[in-house]
C-alpha cells in the first residue's frame, strides 16, 4: 500500500481553472480543466481552518468565484484586465467579496512582445479600478531585454499612479516554449537585476512605490542579508483541477505530482529534495536541473 501523510504546511493556492480569453506568450500554465464553482467553495470551506488558502488560475473573472473569494478573506485576485474593460461593473462583484487589490501584468519594455493584452487596455483599467477605491499592483516579467531597466520601470510605474510593483522571473515553460528568442537571465544578468533592485528600494519610500520581486528569481547571493527560502512542496504547495497536488503555481504539470485532495484532506505521497535556497521551477525549467523526489515509506 502506498505511504502518505497529510500535508502540514501553511499555504494552499488552488490553480482553478485553465480558460482564458487571451494567450500570452510568457504565460506558464501548462495544466487543463476548471473547478466547478460549487466544488470551490466546498474545498474552501473544508480547508480554510487549516491553511492560508489563495485563489489563482489563467482568468478566475471568467468563472463565478466570489463567493469562495469571501470565504477565504482574499484580498487580492491577478486579472489579464479583458473582463474588466468588457464589463466593469465586475469590481462592485470583487469588492462585495472583500478584494481590495487588483494585480495585472505590464511588462515594461517588453509587452508587446510576450502579451496579446493591448497596454491602453491595462492603462483604461488603471482609472477603472483606483475610481473605484481599488489598489493596483503590476506585474512585470524580467527577460534578458529588460532586466536592466529596473530604475526606468519604477519610474514609469510612479507616472501611471501605481505605487506597487512586482517583478516576475521569465520562466521557459507553458506557453514560452515556442518563443524562440533566449530570454533566460544569466547569473551576471540576476545580478545586475538585483543590483538595481536595491537602488531602487532605497529611493523610493515604501509608502510611495512597494516594490516586490517573485520568488523565481531564487535568492540574492550579493546580499548577504537576503533570507529566501523556496516554500515549494514542503511549507506551499498547490491543487489543480484535477485534485492532484503540485509543489508550486509554476510546477503545476504532468510529473510533478506530489499528492491528491480527498474530501477536505491533502495528503502527500512524495517530497521533493532540496534545501530551499534556489527556486525550484528556475533550476527545472530555465537551468534544466532534474528535480529529485522521495516517496513517503
């Protein structure tokens, strides 16, 4: 009989469905099907006492989330913005949920060629959500011709009225498979990225621009003060439609499976071997490190 233990750690984001109305170049998502709102809501339900739940998937404003959303006190959703434009009376939905902040990708210096989302169209929605009494954040994807740019980015985010800003570590998987330009970072180009990161930390007030950066970048060797632990699969992992459990929102694909959801119990049946100080989905996908499992027993 296969060993299995149930999960223990503190965070569970469920990748809920894989129906978008776009198709962006950079997009990671490499799994199929949708949770049925009602199933949501009932997972949510049966967990929300153990764990720190979170919402995510291609476009949850494509499926009838909201409730679950209430349910779990999240405060946040990540949106292509299309839905909005095309109905914005939806942010009424999100804040009678409780969602206060509204994340969506601009790729600074590098949109029009990783997303299909039109940079007006994410502009639009920029008035639409602070009118509203929302918090914008954007997300950035770093590549190797716009790595540099950090100091720029932050700026042109101040000028937008957007005063949070996360960079996201281009990852050579899902959809980015067929773009055939190289725009994995180097470790002398993470470096430099880092660089400017710190520089623009110190000129900016948090209060003024909150700058944050993905987990994908792994950690900041030339900071000696950096404590990046990569939670995949041991204090984070992730349930896709299929109920099967995955160690992370990038890893979320066919051979990664660490365990499954049964009636309100997520029980892991492997572990993944690593100590934590580079990300998992940037040594597998971008430095082609086989990952190492072990099964429990």
């Amino acid at each position: 009989m296969e060993k299995k233990r149930e999960y223990c750690g503190k965070k569970v984001t469920f990748m809920s469905c894989s129906v978008c109305n776009t198709k962006c170049k950079h997009c990671y998502v490499s799994y199929k099907g949708n949770i049925d709102s009602k199933d949501l809501y009932d997972m949510c339900l049966k967990l929300k006492s153990k764990y720190q739940l979170n919402i995510n998937g291609t476009e949850i404003l494509l499926q009838n989330y909201y409730d679950s959303l209430k349910l779990i006190n999240q405060y946040r959703i990540l949106t292509n913005g299309i839905a909005i434009t095309n109905n914005p009376k939806i942010l009424t939905k999100l804040q009678d949920a409780g969602v206060n902040m509204i994340a969506m990708s601009y790729h600074f210096g590098i949109h029009d060629k990783v997303s299909d989302v039109k940079q007006c169209l994410i502009e639009n929605n920029i008035k639409l959500i602070q009118k509203k009494g929302m918090n914008v954040e954007l997300m950035c994807t770093i590549t190797q011709k716009n790595y540099n740019l950090v100091l720029d980015i932050c700026e042109k985010a101040l000028k937008l009225n957007v005063h949070k800003l996360r960079f996201i570590n281009y990852l050579k998987t899902g959809n980015a498979l067929t773009i055939t330009d190289n725009n994995v970072l180097t470790d002398e180009q993470k470096k430099e990225f880092f660089r400017q990161l710190t520089i623009a930390r110190n000129i900016y007030a948090k209060e003024d621009l909150l700058i944050k950066r993905c987990g994908t970048f792994g950690k900041d060797f030339s900071n000696s003060k950096c404590n990046f632990i990569c939670p995949a699969g041991q204090d984070e992992i992730v349930i896709a439609p299929n109920l099967k459990v995955y160690p992370c929102i990038f890893l979320v694909k066919e051979g990664y499976e660490i365990g499954e959801y049964i009636n309100g119990h997520i029980y892991l049946n492997k572990i993944i071997i690593h100590d934590g100080n580079l990300c998992l989905a940037d040594q597998i996908f971008n430095k082609n490190k086989q990952i190492k499992f072990e099964r429990l027993g």
